[in-house]
C-alpha cells in the first residue's frame, strides 16, 4: 500500500469514503489528488507524503501542521483545511478545499509583470489572511508566489495563501510545539528574509513582510531584485546587495508605491513596515479606482527643500516651525545687537578724551578650507626690514576653497543609509515616547531621495543636509 500511494488510482476509495477523481499535481515531497466524498458528494483536495519520507518524523510532523494552522487562523485568505490524519496504513494525509484557478507564480511565469491595480489588490487579499495567521501568533516563513493560488470567485481573483508547512508557532497563542531545528535555514532564499537565512530564531513576522515585498518588487518589475546560481550566491547577494530601484525598472509608477516597497525589502526588519496592517496602509491609496500620481518626484528636486508629498498636515507643520523659528532667532539677534551697542556706548563714556577702545572680535571657528590658505612671505627690503605683504585675491581664495571640497570624499552609498538610521535612533532615543513626526519624515525623505538617485552630487547634498539637520533638531533636545 505505501509503495501504491504514489500511483493511485481512479475510482480508489480511502477510508471507505473519498473516492479518488484524479492526480491534480505532484511535487518533491507529496502529491495532491480531487477526491469525492461519497456521502456528502463535495469535491475536496487531498494531500499525501511520498512514502519515502514517512521516516522523517520531523518532516511528517511539518506536513500535518498546515491543518493545524488553517484552524487555528480561520480566516477566508487562508486555504481551508476540514481533516487530517493518517490512512489505514499509517501514511498522513490532509482533506482541503479544492481551488479552482492557478498559482501566482504560474501568472507571472505567463504575464511577467502585473498591473498596479493587479498588485495592490492581490497584496491587500494576502495581508488580509497574514494579519490573521499573525495575530494567531503564526508565520508563514515560506511566502512566495507559488504559495498564493489565485482563485476565481464571481469573474475575480480571491486570493488563498496555502502551505503553511514551515510555519512558526508562537507557543504562547497557539500551544503548539516548534519542531524545526534552531541555526537552520529554511524557506524558498529567493524571497527569504536576511534573518531567516542566518538561521536566527527571533524570525517574526516582519519576515513575512519582507517576503511580500519581494513579491510585489517582482509583480512590477518583471524581475526578482536578487538573483543567484546556488543558494550561496544567493544569500550573499540578499545579505549585502540593494536592489535595483523600482521607479528605474519600470518609469511611471508611483514613487510612494515604490518607497513602500523597497520599506518592505529592508534588511533590517527594525527599517520595515512594523504590522502588515502599516504595510496596508501604504499600498491602500494605489489599489483600482484610487486617483494617484506617477512617476517619480519631479526633476532637479533638491534634497534640501523640505518638500513632503500626499500629506498637507504635515507641510503645514514643517512651514509653522521653521517660522517659529526664525522669528526666534531673529529676535535673539535684535537682542544681541541692543547688548552690544548699550556696551559700546558704556565703553567709550569710561574711555574719556582718549577717545573710544578699540573693538577686539576673538574668531573661533576657522574653517578648515583656510588651512589650506597659502602663508604670504615678507621679502625683505633694501633696508633689511620687511616690506607688507600684499594682500590676497579674492579669486585665488576662491579656487583654493573649491580645491578643497573637490578633495573630500563624498560618502557611499551604504555610510548614509547608516547615518540615517543612527541619526533616527538619536531622536528616538532623545525622545522615546514621542519622536518628532516632522524630524522623522525629514529623515525618511532623505532616505527616498537616496534610493531614488543614487550619484555623488547627491551623496554629497544628502550629507550637507544631514549635517544641517543634526544641528537643527538634535540639540534642542
């Protein structure tokens, strides 16, 4: 009978009930057949285990876990499960929901990319069934195109997420004990988390986030944004690499869409999208019948302009600051003046006939381009004392300033995007319980204008500005 199960056939019954239709797929560790059951006459899928794994028993107890999983999610994005066992013979078994349709994958594999209506809509149905398997304290871990099956309900495509056979158990919500072995990495490496792939065991369900990202990154692109020869390549390429940017793959689509989406594929998953609900939230305004802009932010738009789009609050916001502020400094200068000229005025009466002291200004301060000023000689005259130096041009100061900041290095790709995430923990730790909205988006601006234009010119006035802005708003703090 074990030797059987990977040929049955036709008109077979099993467990004197479901009579098998016919052989629907097989793959590297089980087979799928449309059965019948004979007194309720419903069309169910049944799936089996190649009985050369019966002996795994850690494999086996993977298999069985996906009808754990449907019922403890329930939720109508996730491929339901009505039972599981084993068969009269021993070998395990799972009865699910026939689906009618075809896998992500094998739309892709025929349209190369999707629509972004398309897109958006087949990731809302996603995280609509991950938000539920999440908060039943369970992660997929194993997300990838040929796991969601595009199902047709009413002309539509419903999406069910399927294969939860990797999945981690928080033990705490579900009671279920982990069965996969610490430091081992596991999931398909094109669409696998940074984290996953060290064999980390804190892997959560920003893990599945990121995976999601890879997928809407291959729906618009065409493309998958790593690729590799061996799992090493692989992983080499997803643990030090960035993508290619999205807007560059495919012009027109919405720089918003693509930030929120390249957020998704961070390598840090303290840099993702925090729930799938936020990831939601981003991909929402894009979805059929929502008006948007394309393409990305208009050219020659400076890093520099604290311009901020889809969110008038908070323009509003920045403009009311940055005019607090000048009127403060501007009335901290008018201060400053009144001091100096009541000083003066006490000096010279205190000087008498003599007439008023001299004003010494002490310069602190000197930048380091004067350094680099060339020292004027005193030749000496016929005399033998020394003639004035004449004084220096404008001009020759000019080109020696300009030499000067040809010579600084501009920083790498990779140094700002730390900065960027040091300067953020800066503020957040300055201000843990509520960081400034406006430092933070100014901060995350800078992050998409880097990822969005990645050449020298902009390295350097990406640095300028994080300089202006670490003075602007870390020492108030």
């Amino acid at each position: 009978m074990t030797q059987a199960l990977e040929q049955l056939a036709p008109g077979q019954v099993l467990l004197g009930k479901l009579k098998v239709c016919r052989l629907i797929a097989t793959g590297g560790i089980g087979a799928l057949y449309e059965v019948e059951h004979l007194m309720t006459r419903h069309r169910r899928a049944l799936k089996l285990l190649h009985p050369r794994f019966l002996r795994d028993a850690e494999l086996v107890e993977r298999f069985l876990r996906e009808a754990s999983a449907a019922g403890h999610i329930g939720n109508a994005h996730i491929v339901e499960c009505f039972d599981a066992g084993r068969l009269e013979s021993g070998e395990p078994y799972i009865l699910m929901e026939l689906l009618s349709g075809e896998s992500l994958g094998s739309r892709l594999q025929r349209e190369g990319q999707l629509s972004i209506a398309d897109t958006v809509e087949m990731a809302l149905q996603c995280i609509d069934g991950l938000g539920a398997a999440h908060r039943s304290g369970i992660v997929h871990r194993d997300l990838k195109p040929d796991n969601l099956f595009l199902s047709s309900v009413d002309g539509g495509a419903f999406l069910k997420v399927v294969d939860f056979g990797i999945s981690k158990f928080d033990e705490s919500l579900t009671g279920a004990q982990g069965v996969t072995s610490t430091g081992v990495a596991i999931g398909t490496p094109l669409y696998m988390p940074p984290e996953q792939m060290r064999g980390a065991r804190d892997v959560d369900a920003r893990a599945d986030i990121y995976s999601l990202g890879v997928i809407l990154y291959q729906c618009l692109a065409g493309r998958l944004p790593f690729s590799g020869e061996s799992f090493a390549d692989v992983a080499a390429a997803v643990l030090s690499g960035s993508p290619k940017p999205l807007e560059q793959l495919r012009p027109g689509l919405p720089f918003e869409l693509c930030a929120a989406v390249h957020r998704a594929m961070s390598r840090s998953p303290a840099e993702r999208f925090p729930t799938v609900e936020e990831l939601a939230a981003a991909l929402r305004p894009f979805r059929a019948g929502e008006p948007w802009t394309s393409g990305p932010p208009p050219a020659g738009l400076s890093p520099q302009r604290e311009v901020i789009t889809l969110d008038p609050t908070f323009v509003s916001d920045v403009r009311l600051e940055k005019r607090r502020r000048w009127l403060a400094g501007g009335g901290l200068l008018v201060l400053a003046l009144a001091l100096l000229a009541l000083w003066l005025a006490r000096t010279n009466d205190a000087a008498g006939p003599g007439g008023p002291l001299p004003l010494v200004v002490a310069v602190r301060d000197v930048p380091d381009t004067v350094a680099a000023l060339p020292v004027p000689t005193e030749p000496s005259g016929p005399d033998g004392g020394g003639s004035p130096s004449p004084e220096p041009s404008s001009d020759g100061d000019a080109g020696v300033a300009k030499q000067s900041l040809a010579k600084r290095r501009a920083p790498t790709t990779r140094e700002l995007e730390a900065r960027l995430s040091e300067l953020e923990a800066k503020l957040r730790l300055a201000l843990p319980e509520d960081a400034d909205p406006a430092a933070l988006k100014l901060l995350g601006n800078q992050r998409l204008q880097l990822r969005a234009s990645d050449t020298e010119r902009q390295r350097r006035d990406i640095s300028s500005y994080l300089d202006r802005w670490e003075r602007t708003w870390l020492p108030r703090r």
